[in-house]
C-alpha cells in the first residue's frame, strides 16, 4: 500500500516535471532493467504507470461503442429482429477479439517489413516473453494494455457492417462473413498503416482510423449489400419505401454512447497521457462532431424540409468518423470544417444510395465509408504538418476501401454460392428473432400472442 501511495505521488510529481512525450523519449534511453522489480522501482516508472493506464482507461471507452453500435443498429431496425441485431454484436465482439490475440495482432504488428502481407502467428507473444524482456519501454510493459486497446479497434470494423445488412442476412452466413473479415482481412490493411506497413511508408498518415477502421467497414457494407439485396417492400415501382425503426430513444442512446466511446477511440490513439495532445484531441473530436450534427440538421432541414432525428444523429457519427484521421494535427477551425463537411456529405449520401436502391437500414455505407474517405482526404488538405500530402492520402484512402471491398465481394459470393446469404421472404416478412434465435425482444413481439 505505501508502495502503491509512493507511485502515486511520483507520479503526479513527475507530471508537473515531464510530459508523456518526454516519458518516451526516456525510456528508449534508459538502461535495460532485467525484470520488472527492478523496472518498478526506476524513476521513470510512474509516468509510465500513467501512459498505461491510459491506455487501458481508453481501451474500455472504445468497449462502450459497442454497445453504442448495437443500441444504434437495434434502435434503426424493425423491432422483429432485434435479437438478430444483439446476438451479431455478441458474436463479433467476442470472435473478433479471441481471433486477434491468436493470429491479428501479430500479424498487423510484425515490426518493420513495410510490405503488403505479414503471416503473423498464433500467440507468439507469450506473457513470458514480455516479462522476461530487458527493454523498458518498446517491448517492456505496454503489451496487454495495447493489445486490448487495439482489440477493441478490430471488431469494429464487421460491427459496422452487421448495420448496412441487417433484417435480411442469414445469421449462418454473416457469422463465417464476420470472423474473415475481422480475423484475417483488417489486419491486413491495418498493416499497411499503423504496422509500418507500404503505406507509412509513403507517408499515408491516419491519426485513429479514418480509413484503416471506417473505411475498411464502410466499404465492407457496401460489398455485402451489393451481393446481399435490399429488404423486400423497400423499393416499389410507387418509388422508395420507408421502412422505420422501431426506437429512436434506443438509436439516440447508442449514438452517444458512440460519442463518450470516441474520446477513447482518439484520445487513446495519442498512445500516451500527454496532457496536451491527449486535450487537443479531446477538443477536436468534440468540435468535429458538434459541427456534424449542426451541419446535418441544416442540409436534412433545407433539402429533405424536416428537421430529421435519424440525420442528425448520423450527422453526429459523420462528424466523428471525419475527425478521426486528423484528430492530432488540424486546428479548431478545421476540425469544425471536416466535422461540418461531413454532415452535409452524410445526408446526400444516405439520400443517393436509397436512389440507386441499395439499402443500407443504418446509413453505415455513407458514414463509415463516405465519410471515412473525406476525413481522410481532408488531412492533406487541413494538416497543419507539411509532410501530409495530399495525394498520399488519396492513395492511402482508396487502396484500403478497394481492398475491403474485394474481400468482402469475393467472401460474400462464396457464401451464396455455397450455403446461401439471405433468409427466405416468408422468414424476413416474420422476423428473424422468432425464427433463428426462439425468443422475441420485448414481451409484446410479433409472435407472442
């Protein structure tokens, strides 16, 4: 306890004397400590408790947006399916995240390769490895911390993609679709960035994911839906019908769990507790999304001749999703632009992709992947670092959306031609909670009576 109180006070102390930039530099210089007595007891310790601790604070803040996603996509959808909704959000989370500790992980982080494909292994970091290590900092102490966080960040990527083909999907078929795309396919592309990979290489630059998480799940959806088909009655030769989710207190309840999950999402992408970046970003994601939702209420109201909840809350998420790759390196003004642009772009989005009848329930296509593309492309338009370039993020951008996009098309024909992806029109006309899962959301579902 005196040992734990001791930490505590070295490190408020050493806050007030050293960032946690400082920290890092530090630590790669420090002399290597043959194990973690012998660390613990270092002056440098305490700053990196905090860093730690940070991290694994964000980690579980990026957790809540899952739960966000799934109030979102529950709240937008018909009621009957519901179950469907939940019991896809349970089955990404929990794959997702065993599939990265034994093979993504090691496979988007293998060290300097700077290629297009790693082969990672299964667990081949193991606790002893990381106890036994003599380096303080790179390899020392950050490993299960880091795994978690960027754990969270994988699964993301299918949870945005169960949204675009909900009420329709065979849940058989999505289950196969969720584990390739977040076990094998996102490490694949997260590698080209944050694995030091042939786009950081370049000098392709996306602070938390605009492209290497949204992008990749937005144009995932897209793939899926193409192959998958709007839900029955949602295009008519009368024209486009609406087909209203059952809870807007439910999808505005997930949309700001989504927003309190984002300031992990970013803030913890600083990968220290630097107090004044992990602040600005703070600042940058609050204003991004702000403006997105102003900016979506605004274009919905002008143009659509209603102030639409529905828009407003994807503007919220567009604005978000638009932030995200220049959270650390564009000013407050420009964190308002991208956010504003972004909601202008995500209701003429969700408006274009119901005209050309691909029926996304949630808007996931135009806030992930449309959106995700901007905020990403606005980097080297807004940076404040001139070595952003603009035709870099271009390239970055577009290579990571096509990868997931042929992936996912490739995947998804597979699975039709073998063993089917849409549920028959009499099992969509019931609900898929009754039939696939035996058990309805409420006690007033279709089929208690």
């Amino acid at each position: 306890m005196n040992k734990t109180r001791n930490i505590i006070k070295m490190a408020v102390a050493g806050g007030l004397a050293l960032t946690a930039g400082d920290f890092l530099l530090l630590a790669q210089d420090a002399p290597a400590y043959a194990d973690y007595d012998a660390f613990s007891s270092s002056p440098g310790f305490p700053i990196f408790t905090v860093n730690n601790l940070w991290i694994c604070i964000s980690a579980a803040l990026v957790f809540i947006m899952h739960l966000g996603f799934a109030s979102l996509e529950a709240g937008l959808t018909q009621q009957k399916n519901t179950v469907n909704i939940l019991f896809k959000n349970v089955w990404i989370l929990s794959t997702g995240v065993l599939l990265y500790a034994m093979w993504g992980f090691n496979a988007m982080y293998p060290g300097d390769f700077n290629e297009f494909f790693s082969p990672g292994s299964w667990f081949a970091q193991s606790l002893d490895d990381v106890s036994q290590t003599t380096d303080a900092y790179n390899a020392g102490y950050t490993w299960w911390g880091d795994f978690v966080f960027q754990a969270m960040f994988a699964a993301t990527g299918a949870t945005i993609v169960s949204g675009a083909v909900a009420e329709r999907i065979k849940l058989s078929s999505f289950m196969i679709f969720a584990v390739l795309l977040v076990g094998f396919a996102y490490p694949i592309t997260g590698s080209w960035k944050w694995g030091a990979g042939w786009l950081d290489d370049r000098g392709f630059y996306d602070f938390a994911g605009s492209s290497v998480v949204h992008a990749f799940g937005g144009f995932a959806a897209l793939a899926a839906v193409l192959v998958l088909g709007p839900r029955s009655g949602k295009f008519t030769t009368q024209g486009i019908k609406p087909i209203p989710g059952h809870s807007m207190p439910l999808a505005t309840i997930g949309v700001f769990l989504l927003w309190l999950g984002w300031y992990g999402f970013n803030g913890g992408s600083v990968l220290s507790a630097d107090p004044k970046l992990v602040s600005f970003v703070f600042v940058t994601t609050t204003l991004g999304a702000c403006a997105g939702a102003v900016a979506a209420i605004a274009a919905a109201w002008i143009f659509l001749k209603k102030p639409d909840l529905s828009m407003a809350l994807n503007g919220i998420l567009a604005g978000l999703v638009g932030i995200t790759a220049g959270a650390d390196t564009v000013s407050e003004f420009s964190a308002i632009l991208m956010g504003g642009v972004s909601g202008v772009i995500v209701v003429f989005a969700i408006v274009f992709f119901d005209k050309v009848k691909i029926d996304d329930p949630v808007g996931a296509i135009s806030v992930h992947g449309v959106c995700g593309i901007w905020g990403t492309i606005a980097v080297g338009i807004f940076s404040t670092n001139p070595d952003h370039s603009l035709v870099e993020q271009v390239i970055g951008t577009l290579s990571i959306g096509a990868f997931a996009f042929i992936f996912s098309f490739i995947v998804m024909m597979i699975l039709k031609a073998t063993m089917g992806v849409r549920v028959s029109e009499e099992l969509e006309e019931s609900g898929l909670d009754i039939e696939e899962h035996g058990a309805p959301a409420y006690t007033h579902s279709p089929g208690m009576d």
